[in-house]
C-alpha cells in the first residue's frame, strides 16, 4: 500500500503543467518517488551510521540524494 497519498502527487503534475491527470498516472509518480525516497532514506541512515549518529540530520538527507543524482551521471 502506498505511503504518500495519490491527490497531492496528482496537483504535482497539475503544477508541472498537466491540464488532466489520469489516475494511474499518479500512482505511477506515487510509486516511483516511493522508490526514490526509499533509497534517499536508506542513504541517509548509512551516513548517520558512518559519522556514529543514530539520528539522521538533514545533512544526510542532502548528501544521500547528491550521491543518488551524481551515481546517475
């Protein structure tokens, strides 16, 4: 079951330009930042976890996403 809810990924797309958005548009966008997020996250907790935190700071959270868009390059 998805975790962020489908109305506000849909006014995303409505922002983005999209004058109709279908459904199963949405949940595709709802899915995929799911996925995004996820290894966001999962980056963020080994960062915590190399500079011995427990608690994750926005810091991790920024540099985990700049090391998901560089790897993409």
């Amino acid at each position: 079951m998805a975790k962020l809810p489908v109305a506000p990924v849909a006014r995303i797309l409505k922002e983005a330009g999209a004058e109709r958005v279908s459904e199963k548009a949405a949940k595709a966008l709802v899915e995929a930042l799911e996925e995004i997020a996820m290894e966001i996250a999962k980056g963020a907790v080994e960062l915590a976890k190399h500079a011995n935190r427990k608690t994750v700071k926005e810091e991790d959270v920024r540099m985990a996403l700049k090391m998901i868009v560089n790897k993409g390059e």
